[in-house]
C-alpha cells in the first residue's frame, strides 16, 4: 500500500509527525478488510481492537514523498493476532511495529469469525 | 477558551495547518455543552450538524502559542443557527468564520429543541 | 483523485468529520504540484497561502466509502488564485468550497511564478 | 496536565482513536517545555526525537471525557531518555507507554545540554 505524505501528515519540523506512522499502518490493516468488501467490525458490538504495540522510528520521511507499508501475520490465536508492519520510504526503512489486536464481542475477548481467516494468512 | 498548539497542529510550513483553526472552533462549541454537562446531540439519530463554514485566514500561529477562541451567536432560526467564531494570538486576529449549524433528526431539520436554549444566547 | 475512508477521518457520529473534506481538497490542490513534481512552495519563505475558504456540508460520508476530489480553477488574478473543490460520493455531491488562494513572498502577496502556470489553467 | 475529548479525537466505533492517546502524551511532553518557557528543540538543527514506543491499550474514552496524563522519568542517559506516560479516564488506567527520546543534534545522537536538565529529573 502506497501512502503520499501531505501537509497534513507533517509538522513544524518539516518531517512526518511520529504517530502518523501508526495511521498509516491502521490504513493498511483497514485496506485488507475492504479490498475483500468486508468491514474490520462484525456487526454491532463486535471488532478487532488494539492491545499493544511496540514500534521503532528509524527514519524520517518528507511532504510529497510516498511511503510504503508492508504488512505481515506474525502469530495468530483464538480470539487475537499479532502483526509485524513496517513503512519505507524510497527503500529505506522508516518504521517497523509489532501490533497486537484483540476480537472482542460485547466487550470480551471472542473466537476470530471464520470470515476472517482468509485475510489472516 | 484558550488552546495550546502543539507540534500535531503544525505544519511544514511551521505553522498552524489551515484546517485546524475549525477543529479548535469545534472544540469551542462542544465545550458550551459540555461545560453545562450537556452533549451536542439529543438521543441516537439527533443533533447539529455543519451546514455552512465562510471563513477568513489573518495571521498565523506557531509552536507553543496560546490561542484564544470566541463564540458569539449571530442569528437563531426555528431549526438553525449561525454563530461567529474568532481565533486570536496575542490579541490580534488570526482567523474569523461564519458557520450556520441546523438541527437534524433522522436526517430532517427539526426544531430545536428547548433545552438548548440556555446555550444559545 | 480518489481517497478512502479510514476509522481516522470519522468521529462518534459514524460519519466523516467535517474539517476532513477540507483536508481531503488540501491533498487534491498538493497532488497537482507533486504529479508534476513541483513543490507547493517556491523556495524558503514563499509558496500559496490559504486567504478564504467559502464551504457547504451537503451530504455524509463513511467509513470505507471511496470519494472523489474535483478542483477547477475559477479565476486567476496576478498574485491570488480562487479553485472551486468539490467532493463527490457515489456520485452525489456532499461537500463543495470555493478557496482563495494567495502566494506570497517574505509575507506579502507576490506575483505567481511563471512555473506554476501550467498546473493553474 | 487535562485533556478533554472533542469529537476530533473519537472515531465511528464511537470511541477514542487509538494513536490519538499517543498524540495526547506529546502534548503533556512539550507542556513541561512550554511551561519553563523553553522549547523542545534547541536551535535549527537539535531537538528530541521519537525513537521507540511500546505501548497498551488499556480501555475507552468517549466524547466529553477529560482524561489525565502523567509523565515520569524512568532513565536518563548521556544522550537519551526513557519516560513512562500514563493516560487514566475517571481513576482508571486507559492507556501506559514507555517511550524513549534520542536527543539528535545534525542528524547524529548528541549530549542533551544543561538547560534541559531541570525538566528532565
């Protein structure tokens, strides 16, 4: 997935402001559901949520330049799955994070829908 | 009401990112309900939606200056208001508009109702 | 040019937040001066400043919907230029702005460069 | 430091975006600065920056809630520091991360300089 940096995305240090990366990542995380026509909720009170993530900023990236983020299945449980994202930037790369997400349902942790293990692969 | 600006709020540019100066407009809105421990909608399909939004870039901010944000109600409709809305930075003006808000339920313009009534005058 | 919906640009009333269709028309207006590689700004301390932004909400978008940008250039003065932006979902028109534009130079409006003539017709 | 939720911050599951929480520690960061009248860079070329966040997702905020952030110093290094901010929402911990700041002074790693220590302990 291809994202351009625009004024937006940057701040008063002429670079990338550092969450945008974790955006960017939601971004691509949202395009695999609806590439698929699906939605990354499952009806009313059900979806997959953010526990955790732990990112590293190694590099920056300018207005107008375009970035691309890498998605990848690290490990996939019951009712969670941890994914490995990681951003470059003309081959260079400028962020990498390990996200863990939870399916919940009305609150608590849930069995991931079958719906879903195609993406999860 | 007296925003800060932080790096999230700047640009490339150095400055305040245009659109930001109708966010901490909104900010200001929903604060009159708030601060009356009231919210901006009424019930799950109600509440004032944005119609309208004529507005003046002055001056800019930057990094770490304390901006402050002025309502006044402009005209009262049966279902509609307009209000202004000034941002100044160190006393000088640095961004005015016009925004017309109507009251919506289901979709429709509605009356609005009483209860807000307190807030707007 | 076309830009999706992800959970970032909507609120709590499901629906897009109303100073991101403004934001999507930013990322239109840059994208003319980077798919010609040009830069918004003309060096150090002069580029196009936002001056006025007329807007009507005319309809709502969600999230996963993919909107279209249209920008058309209204009229061109010697150092301002006014674009009509509008955005389109599925067809139907849900958000319009007319927009002044000024360049400036070291804070005061200046001729518009000679280069820039190309993108602005 | 107190941060109130306006409808920017939420998102259409109704609740706070998840990096917004991250963008909320930055702020209470540069407060401390903005606070003793200093900035967070120190001239053109040096400042902080960002170079790890592991962080957890610990519950929901809504619209209207004002959260509180609180920032500890957990490591300071020649060159580096490591802080622990925690985000509670009605005495409740909704959020914690660690993040680690690289003082950079022309692009390479650089003594953090005297005038920042008060902060800093």
């Amino acid at each position: 997935m291809l994202i351009r940096i625009y004024y937006e995305d940057t701040d008063a240090g002429g670079i990338v402001y550092h969450t945008n990366y974790i955006k960017y990542c939601e971004r691509a995380r949202s395009e695999l559901f609806f590439s698929r026509n699906l939605s990354p909720t499952d009806g009313e009170n059900s979806g997959f949520v953010v526990r955790h993530i732990d990112s590293h900023f190694l590099g920056m990236s300018r207005l107008g330049d375009t970035v691309e983020v890498c998605t990848t299945l690290v490990k996939k449980k019951n009712s969670s799955i941890i994914l490995k994202q990681s951003i470059s930037n003309d081959g260079k790369e400028v962020f990498v994070m390990d996200i863990t997400l939870v399916f919940v349902r009305d609150g608590k942790p849930h069995l991931i829908p079958e719906k879903f293990s195609e993406i999860l692969c």
